[in-house]
C-alpha cells in the first residue's frame, strides 16, 4: 500500500509593524549598529507593542485560511510551537482556536525553542499520515519581547516577534511533500539557554524579578559552536538518508539565529549561499517563527517550485535540534 503523506497546502506569515532597529538600540544598551551587523547579520527586528503570541499566530492563520479558501470549522488539529505562551494555561492553542473558531479542532503547544516548528511539523506530518486527521495547522509563533532583557545587551540584539503557520493535508501524489524529519535532544544543554523564573522550580516572587530571571539568558559562545556542528550534521544527514547532494537541494531553510551560523552550516552542506533563504536582517531570532516565515515570504515572492527539495533546519535551546525535508507541492500565489 502506497503510504499517506502530508503536504502543505497553504503557507501564511505576519510580523508587527513596529521595527527596531540596531540605532534605536544603541540608544538603549551599550552597543552599536556594525557589532550587531557584523556578529549576528541582524539590522533591524519587529516588535508587539500591543498584544500576545496568539495574535501573531491568527494573523498569519488568516492568511493561510484565505488561501485555502477554508473555513475554520474545518481545521481538526492546531499545533502550536512557542516559548512565549499568552499564559502558562491554558494552552496557546486554545487561545487561538476560539479566536480563529476553530470549533471543530483540538490542539496542544509544544515547547521546543528555536526547533518548534520542526517538532510541530513532524508532529502534524504525522497525524496525517496516520490517516486520522486531514487537516493540520502547524503554527510557529513568538512575541520574544516579551522575555528578553533591554537592558542585557548579550541578548536584547538578537531577537523579535512573529509568526508563520502552515495547512497539512493529505499530498494527492505520495512523492511530494514532509518526505523525512530528524529530530534531537541533549539536555545536558540547558544550562546555556533558559529563561529560569516563572516555572515551577522557581516560581514569581518579588526576589525572582529582582534577579532578573524572567527574562532570556544565553551563552552565546557556548551555543554557537554546538549550533554550527549540530544544525550542519543534521542536514547532511539528511540529505545522506535521501540521497541528495548539495545540487539536488533548492533551498535551505535554516532557522535564523545568527547569519555566521547559517553561512556556515550551508558551507558544510555544499550549498551555495544563492540557495539559503536568509531573512535575518528584517526580522532578527523569531524563535519558532523563523523557518515559516522564510518560506512563507519566498512563496510569496513565487520562488518556490513544485518539486523543489527544501531542507529546514534548526538548533535551539534544550539543546533540541533538527532537520526535515520537503518536497515542496504548493503552486505559488501569482499562478493559483
Ligand atoms: O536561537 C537559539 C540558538 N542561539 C544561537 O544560536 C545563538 C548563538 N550565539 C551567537 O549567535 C553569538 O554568540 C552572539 C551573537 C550571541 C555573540 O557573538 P560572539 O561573537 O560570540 O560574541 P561574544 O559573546 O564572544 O562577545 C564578544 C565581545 C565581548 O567583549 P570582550 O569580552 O571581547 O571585550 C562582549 O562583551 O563583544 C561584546 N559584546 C557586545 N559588544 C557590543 C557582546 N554583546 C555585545 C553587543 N554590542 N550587543
């Protein structure tokens, strides 16, 4: 029997208006714009002044919705990777589908930092392809303002706000679409990114915001050089395990943490920078947003193809990390 596979059937991103760019942070903090630019590649980034994650999320589910030329009713499944919840409980995901009235979908958050929307993916791939469920919205969305310390320059450079989410359906020819997913853990990697106040180890307290802990901390070294060997190697497994080189592959996605990272992990890929979607510069680290909004603004710029190999990749706190590969199936927007 031929398997079921998923494929994404509507693609959709929105990131806020308000920009912030590296001038207006060197008001803010010790620090200046050819720092930012030259260690990170990152010149502006966008901010929520107003609002939560799940307003992110809905305005870009709009947009895949409108696509797909759907009704809400008919989503089954909403899977939400996030690290900025609108609130510990309920979930994320219940938030959104009663403002997107979804009332006929269940759905959960899932917690994996910068490698969400893989694990969201290869989840919602999943259930497909278990041929339980049809219709999936796998949502990467973050509002990083939120958590990030203005006044710690290690940090406060790197990230912004923003959302992609994706439809998985059913692919009418099994060819096409999330074709392989590698997924990793390690988290003896805890210790060098987390944001330690709020949880049940360290609940809020007056001494707990007075520490400053509920807010992002990072080892930046520390994580570069784990992020570099681990998002490289989980590529190239990837392509090893489907038998590409670096010319059968179209496009990388790597998840945009910093621009020296992505050039070096498409470096030991073999893939030219031509062919690494790089959005960085915008929009800063989006966290679980990064990958689809890559994706989602390169098919809107109808430069992806039917049949185009794209490889996604991503490393990010936990340590968690992976790969997946698409056999892209969506016609892009100026053509439907
Ligand atoms: O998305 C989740 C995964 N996260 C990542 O993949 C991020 C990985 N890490 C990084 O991207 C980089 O480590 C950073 C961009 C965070 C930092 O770049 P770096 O090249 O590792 O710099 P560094 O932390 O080693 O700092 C170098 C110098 C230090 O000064 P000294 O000790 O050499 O005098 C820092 O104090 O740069 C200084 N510095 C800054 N200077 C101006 C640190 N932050 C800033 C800043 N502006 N914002």
């Amino acid at each position: 029997m031929t398997p079921r596979r998923a494929t994404i059937t509507a693609i959709g991103h929105y990131v806020p208006e308000k920009v912030l760019s590296n001038k207006e942070l060197e008001k803010m903090v010790d620090t200046n714009d050819e720092w930012i630019r030259s260690r990170t590649g990152i010149r502006e980034r966008r901010i929520l002044a107003q609002g939560a994650t799940s307003d992110l999320a809905v305005k870009a589910i709009e947009k895949v919705l409108e696509f797909r030329g759907i009704n809400a009713t008919e989503i089954e499944v909403i899977i939400v990777a996030t690290v900025t919840p609108d609130m510990f409980f309920p979930a994320t995901a219940c938030i959104i589908q009663d403002k997107i009235g979804a009332h006929n979908a269940w759905g959960f958050d899932l917690s994996a930092a910068c490698s969400g929307f893989l694990y969201a993916l290869t989840t919602g791939a999943k259930l497909v392809e278990s041929g339980t469920y049809s219709k999936v919205l796998v949502v990467g969305a973050d509002k990083m303002s939120s958590i990030v310390d203005y006044k710690d320059r290690n940090t406060c450079i790197l990230f912004g706000d923003g959302a992609g989410a994706v439809l998985l359906e059913p692919s009418d020819d099994p060819g096409y679409g999330v074709l392989d997913n590698r997924l990793y853990t390690d988290g003896s990697g805890g210790a060098y990114l987390y944001m330690k106040g709020g949880g049940s180890l360290h609940p809020a307290t007056h001494e707990t915001v007075d520490k400053r802990m509920h807010y992002i901390y990072q080892d930046g070294k520390a994580v570069f050089k784990v992020a570099v060997i681990g998002m490289a190697e989980v590529a190239s497994e990837i392509m090893q395990r489907n038998n590409l080189k670096g010319d059968d592959v179209a496009w990388l996605v790597p998840h945009q943490a910093n621009l020296r990272i992505i050039d070096a992990t498409a470096d030991r890929m073999g893939i030219s920078r031509d062919k690494v979607m790089i959005n960085i510069d915008k929009y800063g680290n989006t966290t679980a947003a990064t990958i689809p909004l890559c994706l989602s603004e390169w098919w809107e710029c109808g430069k992806l193809k039917r049949g185009q190999n794209i490889v996604l990749a991503a490393f990010g706190a936990g340590y968690t990390w992976g790969a997946s590969l698409v056999k892209w199936s969506l016609a892009n927007p100026a053509k439907s």
